[in-house]
C-alpha cells in the first residue's frame, strides 16, 4: 500500500488526546471520519493497531511500533516541507567554497561557522589548494567560489578585491642567512630554497612567487610545513607575515636583509561565476566574510 501520511497524523493524534472524540476535535473533523482514516490504516497494513476489546480503544503492541515509525516520518515530512520552502526564497542546495592556503583560514571558517548557526539549508563544503590549484579545483568541481591569490581572468568570472597580504623573506635564526647584514642574490642562491608546489599539477603557475633562479630547490605541500622547514633551518624562503609574526617577534625566524626587498604584498581575490549567480548564502558569505576580520 501507498502510506498515508494523513492516516499517520491522525494515529499520532487520537495517542496525544487520549480518544477518537478528541483527535476529531483537534483536527476538526467528524469523529466517523477519523475512525473511517484508521480503518483504512489497518486495512491496508494488514494490522490491528488499537484493541477495542477495552472500553477504551488501546493501541496495540504493532500499533505502536507503526505510532513509533510513523511520528519519526512525519518528521522528516515536515523536514522535507520546510526545506522547500527555504529553497523556494533562493537559498542554494549547496555551496562549495575553494579557498588558496596561503590565505589566513580563521575569518572563513568564522563565516562557514555563522552559517552553519543559523541552520541555512544549503550544504557548504570548502576545499584547499595552493596557486593553479585554486582555479583548477573551482573549474573541475563547477564551485560556487574561490578564494585565491592570483587567477586567470577572464569575462565570465567576477571578482572582488580583498584586503592585502604582506609576505616576507624569512630563514631561521640559526641559519647563515639570518646573520648577514646584506644579503645578495649570488649569496641566496647558495643556499636551499623553500617552496609550495602548485597542487594542480596543471603548469598553471608552477611555483612560487618571485623564485631566486637558485639550483637547489625544497618543494613542499602547504605553507604549515615550510614554516616548520624554515624553523628547522632547512633553507629560506617566502612566507604570510600573518603565519610567522610570532616566530618573528621570540627570534625564531629572521627576515632576510636581501638587498633588492625582502617584502611584496598581493591581493586576494573573491571570484564567482558571471552566468551563475549566487544565491542566499554565496551573497551571505560574501557579505560576511567582507565584514569580518581582515584577512591576513
């Protein structure tokens, strides 16, 4: 048999008013039609669910195992109800956000956090990547969003700037560069040289940032292990000032002293696509995310 749902909710109503006569006024109807709606429950489940052996009508034990299951699927009826009402006021099914790793993570998953909160009903997933990366996972995965040091732009994406990052040129303080006064590019290149590779495999970008043409080259996979290669005196490299301005600040890092800047800043960027607009939550995430804590 097809359920009936109604049958269900007239079920679990006669249980919580305690009798025909008082489900039939809770739900306004005549007191022949709920017992005509339970009849037709039991017949086409092949199932006795109340005792009427009683002068008042008992739930059987299989009845209520059927109350039990049947309250449970009036709730994910409600559940279903609900979310298409949500749906219908434009909030997205889901939401995949790619975000670069060189960006500071806090403020994002502040924002993801805020909307997870206030139960928005879209699923939300972020993803990391590094350089090319970035662009190649928003292209294959078809994300809603990305959040990225540096892209290929073209007429179809749209894009909004972020607040600056400041990255330095740092080594550990018990390698040889920390304690030279004047660092030039000869003397870099003596030396190894850290790096995040490009996570998309793709050529987009390849490397870093500004590479000082050195021989010997340590390419590793996010920027929590460079620093942990930089303290460990492995070589120098570029790193966020964000993620290394404690390290800075006990003496654990040196910046470098090389003598054509040992700083440069970029800007981030949020970028969307210009057929598919965002709904409810991309805008909210935006909106939040621009409202928060500066990143970086």
């Amino acid at each position: 048999m097809r359920l009936d749902l109604d049958s269900i909710r007239v079920l679990d109503t006669i249980v919580t008013q305690g009798s025909f006569a008082g489900a039939a006024i809770a739900l306004h109807r005549a007191q022949s039609a709920i017992s005509y709606q339970i009849r037709k429950l039991e017949t086409g489940l092949d199932l006795a669910i109340f005792d009427r052996t009683q002068y008042r009508a008992e739930l059987t034990e299989e009845g209520k195992v059927i109350l039990s299951e049947g309250k449970r699927l009036l709730a994910q009826a409600e559940n279903i109800e609900q979310l298409a009402r949500q749906l219908g006021q434009e909030w997205e099914p889901s939401f995949e956000v790619v975000v670069d790793g060189i960006l500071e993570i806090t403020p994002i998953i502040s924002v993801i956090k805020c909307l997870l909160s206030e139960d928005v009903p879209t699923k939300i997933s972020m993803t990391m990547e590094y350089l090319g990366g970035v662009q190649h996972r928003f292209e294959k995965n078809q994300a809603d969003l990305m959040i990225v040091k540096e892209y290929q732009a073209s007429p179809q994406l749209l894009s909004h700037p972020l607040p600056a990052i400041e990255c330095l040129l740092c080594v550990g303080s018990d390698h040889p560069l920390a304690e030279q006064n004047t660092v030039d590019l000869n003397t870099l290149q003596q030396h190894i040289e850290l790096s995040v590779h490009d996570s998309s495999n793709q050529d987009l970008y390849l490397v870093e940032h500004m590479h000082f043409g050195g021989e010997r080259m340590f390419y590793l996979s996010d920027f929590k292990s460079k620093k942990q290669a930089l303290l460990e005196g492995i070589g120098f490299g570029w790193m966020p000032y964000y993620l290394v301005e404690k390290e800075l600040r006990t003496g654990q890092l040196n910046e470098v002293n090389y003598q054509h800047g040992s700083r440069f800043s970029f800007t981030p960027h949020l970028v969307w696509r210009a057929e598919k607009p965002l709904g409810k939550t991309g805008k909210k995430f935006i909106e939040q995310l621009l409202s928060n804590t500066k990143i970086g």
